[in-house]
C-alpha cells in the first residue's frame, strides 16, 4: 500500500498538532519558542520520550505562570 505507517518512536501528528496547539494558546508560545523551552528542537521532530517529558514541561510552565499572575499585585 502507499499508506506510510505510523513511526512507532514518534507522535502521531495529531498529538503533536495538540501538543502545538496547547502549547500556543494556553502558553502564547511560538513554535521557536517550544522547542528553546523545551530544548527538543522543533516539535516535528521530538521522539515519544521528548513528547511525553514535553507534557511536564508544559504543565510546569503552566503552573508557574499561573502562581506569576496570582503573585502579580503590581508590587515591585
């Protein structure tokens, strides 16, 4: 068949095009500043164990902007 099968040390490309996604909208981060954040390189590229440590990344990230804005009360 000309069907190429899935690349079983990789992401689907619908789990990177969410992880992308998740990463853009919840994070307001361009895909050049996924992968220096990450330090994987471009998502296209990431294996399942830089996918997979990429969800923590992202869960810190989250969580620590989320303590930045609590703890932003305009003080400096």
């Amino acid at each position: 068949s000309d069907i190429a099968q899935p690349d079983p040390t990789k992401p689907t490309a619908d789990q990177m095009a969410k992880m992308k996604q998740a990463f853009m909208t919840q994070l307001s981060m361009t895909p050049e500043m996924i992968a220096t954040e990450t330090g994987f390189g471009p998502i296209e590229q990431w294996t399942i164990e830089q996918f997979e440590e990429a969800r923590e990344v992202f869960k810190a990230l989250k969580t620590e902007r989320a303590a930045m804005q609590a703890g932003d009360d305009g003080a400096v």
